[in-house]
C-alpha cells in the first residue's frame, strides 16, 4: 500500500473547500449525494450504531460522547432515532460479526477493519453516503486505506501515527545531546544508554501481541513495507530481509534490547517498563506518552530515523466506522455521518482520547491549539504516512503470520531471509485466495 501523500497546495485546496462548506452553513454539509436535506427525515427510522469504547480508564468517557451526539442529531432531525452500544475492544469485532452472521447487521458500525465486511458487499461505499466536501476533507493516507479495490468503504474514524520515544533524562545522564538522525546513530546512542545500565536501551517488542506494527515500522524505516508499489505482498524484499539483518547484528546481538528477547516481548510489556524510567528508546504512539509524563517520564520524541537520515514514511493507524445495507437505510446514514465527521465532533472525540483527527480540516486546528501542543509531531508525520494493508482481506492471516514469525528473524539459530521468506510463502497463500 502506497501513500500518495499530499502537498501543501493540494492541502490548501482542500482546506478553502471545507472552510466554504462551513459557511454555508449545516444544512449545506448535509446535502448532496441524495442526502438527507434540512433536517427532514424520510419517515421514523432508528439507526443502530455500535462502537468501540476508547476509555482507557474503565469510565464512560465514549458513551458520553456518542449519547451528546445522538440528542444534538435527533433534535435536529424529528424522526430519526440514534441507538448506541458501545462494546469493548476485546468483544466489538465478535459481536459484530455475530450480528451480521445473524442477520441482524447494525446501520453504523465503528470498529477495527471493514475489509471482509465490504468484499462480501454489505457495506455502503464512502461516496453513496458521504457529501463531496466531507469525503474530500479525508487525509489522503487514510483514504488509500480504506479503499478495496479503488472503492472507499472504510471511512476513518480516528488516527494515530507512531513515534521514536526516548527518556529525556536518560539521554542526559549518558550524555547523549540530541535524539538519533540515522541507524548508526540510533545503534550508538543505544550503545551509550548501555553503558550507563539503562535496562532497555532499545526496547524491540517483537512479541505476539503487536509485532505487526512494531515490524511495518522498522520496514518503512529501512525504505520499503508490506507491500509493494502494485499492492502486492512483497514481506521478503532485499530491503526488509536488511532492516531485520540489521537489528539483528546492531541491536539484538549487541544486548542492546533488554532482559526480554524481542521475540518474547510484548508491546504492554515494553511500554510499562518506558513508564518506570527503564527504557531509553521504543516507538510509541499518543497514549503511552500521556502515561508516561503522568508519572514523571521527560518523554522526547521524533520521526524513527532511516539508514541514512529520516525514514520515508511513519507509520499511520486508523479505526473504522462503515454503513451496513442490511436495513436499507442509506439516506439517513449518510445524513447522520456527515454530521460525525463536522470538525467540532471529529476534534473533541480525538483530543479527548489522545488521537489524532481524519480530516485535513480538524488536522489543521489541532495544529494552531494549544491545548494540543503535545500532539503537533504526531500531527506533522500523519498526511505523509503509510497504514498497514487493511483494504485486503488477506491482511488479517498475513498479520497473524508476522505476529507468530517475525520475532524470530532476530533470534538465534534463524536467519532474516529465511523468517521472511515463511511469512512471504503464507502472504502469498493468503492473497491468492483474496
């Protein structure tokens, strides 16, 4: 999966057309496409929407959230109904599909992937629901990924990008000035982290539980991913099997990863011990900083550095939400996501919970507001980033595959080409029967 990225003229176009749209006014966002116009309902409907719970604190930050923005809908709309269940993220992607199985499919669902939901033809496309200038409005990488065969179906919902973190402190304490610009410098400040017995100088979670992320990263870094250029698997390249030869040799073998072998290493695992101060260096995202800085972590951070300066692209993530067609009600649909994707919505629902928002609009804002200085590099590397293929519906059998593998091509007794090219064998299985 490629990122077409976008320039800042392209970014300025866009933004004129999202600040014209707001100046006419609501009822101009909410037309088009067949849309529902002025608030008018084409008779009683209940849409049921289900969605992720994103409070990390056991609280009912989400629900709050999607019950104020059901009332502001319905009483501008008589007529439709808004019927929320917000789910865990451990329960949400069975459920759903329980509900689907069953014939019982939601209208709206906000969840982890769309991919099989859209190749067996139960899900409205982005442009059947979507106004122009709302779909417009979309970062162009989310865009990319949410496409199945040039077709938007997935429409973001919210983001993320991933960042080199270090311990501030740390870095001072081992007389490292300035965070790493390159490989080597990376492997030298790890070397630097050691030698002042920082228990992870490099913390590598290349354990089950996210290894797929952590993996997509360093590939991006070493100047290529998980696909290539025409969409297709290409997880062995000359490339990616060099960027495992490389942590190998320069990280893994030079005990500059921690007690835990990378292969065992979990993700939670790795961004506890960053929380206690026993990390120099990992890649983390929004919500581990927040953590950490709560418990008195000077957290710096940066693009994760390339062979020879900047990686040509970060890492994005994104959550999904989707119109189902099960119950024919596209019209009213359309009408109320459009109304979830208004700046105002799409803003407090990413600055409540540490993300970043879908549109180049909203992006924009955050960027001017202070209150959100924290998230301005997270920000910056996000129109330019690439996410993992998730318009495939291979993807979920090809993560499983790099989850079980990977962390063995940095382990003893296995060779990077030879991991790569199983995982590759199992991709290429997995795409054949696409």
């Amino acid at each position: 999966m490629t990122s077409r990225g976008w320039g800042r003229a392209v970014q300025r176009r866009y933004l004129g057309l999202t600040a014209t749209v707001a100046a006419l006014g609501l009822s101009a966002v909410l037309s088009g496409c067949g849309l529902i116009d002025g608030g008018e309902a084409a008779g009683d409907v209940t849409l049921k929407l289900v969605a992720a719970d994103y409070d990390l604190n056991g609280g009912d930050t989400t629900k709050q959230y999607w019950a104020g923005l059901a009332k502001a809908y319905e009483a501008a709309h008589p007529g439709v109904k808004i019927d929320v269940r917000v789910e865990s993220w451990d329960d949400i992607d069975r459920k759903v599909a329980e509900m689907v199985a069953a014939d019982d499919a939601p209208d709206i669902a906000q969840i982890g992937g769309y991919a099989d939901y859209a190749d067996a033809g139960e899900l409205y496309s982005a442009d059947e629901l979507l106004s122009i200038p709302v779909q417009a409005n979309f970062l162009a990488p989310l865009v990319d990924a949410g496409e199945m065969k040039r077709i938007q179906y997935g429409m973001p919902f919210v983001a993320s990008t991933r960042l080199l973190f270090y311990n501030r402190t740390l870095f001072e304490k081992a007389g490292i000035t300035r965070p790493p610009a390159s490989w080597a410098e990376l492997a030298a400040d790890a070397e630097k982290l050691k030698d002042d017995d920082v228990p992870y100088p490099f913390a590598l979670p290349l354990g089950p539980e996210e290894a797929q992320a952590e993996s997509m990263m360093w590939m991006l870094s070493g100047g290529a991913g998980y696909t290539d250029l025409t969409d297709h698997y290409k997880i062995d390249s000359e490339q990616n099997v060099h960027t495992f030869e490389w942590l190998k040799e320069n990280l893994v073998e030079k005990d500059l990863t921690g007690p835990i072998a990378p292969a065992k290493l979990n993700r939670k695992q790795a961004f506890a011990a960053f929380t206690r101060g026993e990390v120099g260096m990992l890649n983390g995202h929004p919500s581990l900083m927040q953590e950490a800085e709560k418990k008195g972590v000077k957290v710096g951070k940066v693009a994760l550095p390339g062979i020879e300066g900047k990686s040509k692209a970060s890492m994005g993530v994104a959550d999904w939400i989707m119109g189902f067609k099960q119950n024919g009600h596209r019209k009213e649909i359309g009408s109320f996501l459009n109304f979830v994707f208004s700046d105002e919505n799409v803003l407090k629902f990413a600055g409540d919970n540490d993300l970043l928002p879908v549109t180049v609009s909203a992006s924009a804002a955050m960027q001017e507001s202070p209150e959100h200085e924290s998230l301005r590099e997270f920000l910056k590397e996000l129109p330019d980033s690439q996410l993992p293929p998730v318009g495939k519906t291979s993807w979920a059998k090809v993560s499983d595959s790099v989850k079980k593998n990977i962390g063995k091509a940095v382990a003893p007794g296995h060779t990077p080409s030879e991991v790569l090219g199983k995982i590759a064998q199992d991709a290429s299985t997995a795409e054949s029967a696409e």
